[in-house]
C-alpha cells in the first residue's frame, strides 16, 4: 500500500504536469489563482456562518438596491483599479505606464506568482468588481443603511462621471459643427 507522502506526491507532479500542459510555460500563476479562490470563497464562509450566529435576515433586494450595488461596485471598482489617487495600494504589484484616459492609469503587473495574481486583482476593474459587489451585498445584511448610503453616493459619482463624458462628447460635436 502507498504511503501517504507518496500519494502527496504523486498529486503535486500531477498538477504540476497539467499546469504545464495548460500554460505551455507562459507566466500564468495557477496556483496563486486557486489561492485567491480559496480566499474568496473562505470570506463568504466566515462572512455566511457570522451572518447565521448573529442571526442576521438575508436582505430580499429590490431592483433599486440592485441598481445602487451596479453602480456602486462600477465606481469603487475603477477607483481601486484605475485611480491616480489609489497607485500607493497598487504600487508593489504594477509598474506606471502612463495615462490611460481621463483620470485613469495604464499600469503592467509585474512578478510572478502570487504577487501577480494579486498584481491582475488590482488593476483589473472587473477583477475587482466580484470582490467589491460581494462587499457590498455582505453590507447589506451587517450595514444595510450605511452600506445604501455608501452604495448611492458611488453611484451619483458614477452618473456624474457619465455627464461628465457626455457634455465633453456634446461640446466635441459643438465645435466641430462650427456652432
């Protein structure tokens, strides 16, 4: 009969070997990916089991809470992956490259492993906007109306980013129309 540690063995070169198989040797962090599900998932446990000990009632969303969550998950998604203001936290897992559009960076990942997949999370605005939308839904059963104010003051910012495009666009078109 195997030992354990043989099996464990056996196992790692497995997933070694079909990580290779998947990756062709590119740079691609499976293993920090499965931790950062790990993380994931481990947070909804915990955030499920306090929210169960404390007997909190699972919030029944109305399609205007969904609206706010949308928006809000949009902008602080944008805000953490994009913003100037915001570098310092993406800082040890990206390199500046230079402006991307108005008031947003282009940033590379940089490093291996972990660090990149950490790298990819934070400058990924829809990478980090299933963290965030899971955040804001956790508010909704521990903080429901500190969580809606949060989530609506978002979304005003996001609609006012949305004018502020479309009075550029009209004022674009103004002057290229000559009036």
């Amino acid at each position: 009969m195997p030992s354990p540690d043989d099996a464990r063995g056996r196992l790692r070169q497995n997933l070694e070997e079909e990580g290779e198989a998947y990756t062709s040797g590119e740079d691609h962090p499976l293993g920090a990916y499965v931790g950062a599900m790990g993380v994931y998932v481990g947070g909804i446990a915990a955030l499920a089991a306090v929210a169960r000990l404390t007997r909190r009632e699972l919030p029944d969303p109305a399609p205007w809470d969904v609206v706010l969550c949308a928006g809000a998950t949009h902008r602080l998604s944008r805000l953490l992956a994009k913003d100037p203001v915001t570098s310092p936290l993406r800082a040890p897992f990206a390199r500046y490259r230079g402006v991307e559009g108005p008031a947003e960076l282009a940033e590379d990942v940089r490093g291996t492993g972990a660090r990149k997949a950490i790298g990819e999370l934070l400058t990924c605005p829809f990478c980090t906007g299933m963290w965030i939308s899971t955040g804001i839904a956790a508010g909704m059963v521990f903080a429901p109306r500190a969580t809606r104010l949060a989530s609506a003051t978002l979304t005003a910012l996001a609609c006012s980013d949305l004018l502020q495009f479309v009075r550029v666009r009209m004022q674009q078109k103004t002057g290229e129309s000559g009036e």
